[in-house]
C-alpha cells in the first residue's frame, strides 16, 4: 500500500474507535479490550481487503467474516456501522431488549454479520464449513476468521484448524488475536498457549505473526497469504488487549468493563484525541 491509502485506514480504524467507544460509554458497560484489539484488524479488511456491500450484505458473491470471539462483538458492529451497513444511531441500542445489536454477533438479527457466533470456539468449525463447501462449488470467495488466544484454549478450534489445514483451504484466512489476555487473566498464567505461531506451523499453516496494531503489517500479510496456493494460511496478531487507548491498555481487567467516573474522563479524553486525528486527516 501507498501512504495515503495506509492513512486512509488509520482513519478508518479511528472512526471506529470512536464508535466503539461512544457505543460503551452509552451502555456504561461492555466487552472492551477485545474489541479494541480488532480494530485494525477489521479497518484493514473493511478498507481494502473484505469483498462486500453494505447496500447488499446478503450479497452472493462477497467474502464471509466469522467473529468467532463472538464477545468482540462491538467492536465489529462499529464497523458495520462507519462502513454504511446501519445508521450510527443504532450503536446505542447495543444490548437492550429488542435491539439488532446483542451482545454477541446474530447473522439473523444484524445487517452484514455472516456466523452467530458466542460460544467460543464453534466460530472456527463455521469457517472451516463455510471454507469447504466454497471449495466444493468452485467459488473465488475468502473466509475470514477471527479468532482470540484465550479462545484457544477451546479444542474445537483444533480439530477445525487440523481439518483446514489437511484439505488445504487456503481461502479461509486465519486471524488470531493474540493480545495475551483472557476473561481471568493472562493466558500464560491460565493455560499457556506457548509460541501460537510454531504450533499453527505444526498444524500444517503458512504462518505470519505480524503488528496487529499495524494496518500495514496486517495488509501486507493478506497479500502475502492470498499468493499461497497448496497450503492453509494463519497470520498472528500481535496486539494488546484495549489496543489504542494507554488507559485502559493498562487496566488489569479490561476484559468487560463497568465504568467508573475515571473511566469515563478516559473515554472522554480519547475520544477527543481521536475525533482531532481524524479532523487533522481531513475527514
């Protein structure tokens, strides 16, 4: 990518932010660190890389996105609102009764989400599904799939990844969010997930593990991972949980947070700072 279009999803991933945040602090609660995780990650494929149509989200032809840290979901639906998928407005109903907006992803319920997703692991089995029956119609499409550390502890996700990797479904794109963090803690106190990136090799993966804090980083391991042709295909994210923000970076349990006075001059104050980053781009 050019500078500009590597700005252009800096911007992106600000708005987004700044979605996700307004969308929290309006609930006064919700799965943050996480979220904030994604959000390049999401900027990236959104911006350049996802095929898809906010008019028409049930398009035939475009690339499917399973969240399968299902828990993330606000994060996604900050996307699908700055991406023209919904109005804006409706990020404040997120989680109350009758809204279109759960807590976790609903491929019935909103607009541009493809996999119910929650229960943590089932996300992977989904792709893989998605993945295979695209390869038994000759399809073009890719699947991508998001999947968390702590989620990792799941062994579905294995048995899934082993059966992506054996019938070399290279068109389902791995994305693991490895900020290291889970609901109890860190996953290296929970359950030691060791080096993700020589286990997904093991597995059978051509693997990447770049900045996920990098839109760059992110998009040119994409490109790179479309160019494998006889092989599945994983890029590792390096990020932090609350990525973007030192604050709540910084929090011990940033997982789902329940604001407090302080909380709220941090979400006041970043999403000022974002707000003038993004007036300071231009857009």
């Amino acid at each position: 990518m050019d500078t500009e279009e590597v700005n252009e999803l800096k911007v992106l991933s600000a708005k987004m932010r700044v979605e996700l945040l307004k969308m929290l602090k309006r609930r006064t609660y919700g799965h943050l660190g996480g979220s904030m995780s994604i959000i390049e990650v999401l900027s990236t494929l959104y911006g350049k890389h996802l095929k898809h149509d906010p008019l028409n989200p049930n398009w035939d032809d475009r690339d499917y996105l399973v969240l399968s840290k299902g828990h993330s979901g606000p994060g996604l639906y900050a996307a699908l609102a700055v991406n023209g998928y919904f109005e804006k407005e409706i990020l404040g109903s997120l989680n109350e009764g009758g809204t279109s907006l759960p807590s976790h992803p609903d491929r019935i319920l909103t607009p541009g989400i493809d996999a119910t997703t929650g229960s943590l692991g089932q996300g992977t089995s989904v792709a893989a599904g998605l993945g295979y029956a695209l390869r038994l119609e000759k399809a073009s499409q890719y699947v991508y799939l998001i999947v968390g550390d702590g989620e990792l502890n799941e062994g579905q996700c294995w048995e899934a990844f082993q059966f992506i990797a054996h019938n070399k479904l290279n068109h389902v794109i791995v994305l693991i969010d490895e900020n290291k963090r889970q609901l109890d803690g860190f996953t290296v106190d929970i359950l030691n997930p060791f080096d993700i990136q020589e286990k997904m090799i093991a597995f059978g993966f051509h693997t990447m593990k770049v900045d996920g804090g990098s839109e760059l980083e992110i998009s040119n391991a994409i490109d790179e991972a479309k160019k494998i042709e006889d092989q599945a295909v994983c890029i590792v994210l390096d990020t932090v949980k609350g990525q973007g923000i030192p604050y709540f970076e910084e929090m011990v349990d940033n997982h789902s947070v329940k604001f407090c006075e302080q909380d709220y001059q941090a979400v006041d104050h970043a999403i000022q700072k974002l707000q003038d980053f993004i007036q300071k781009a231009g857009a």
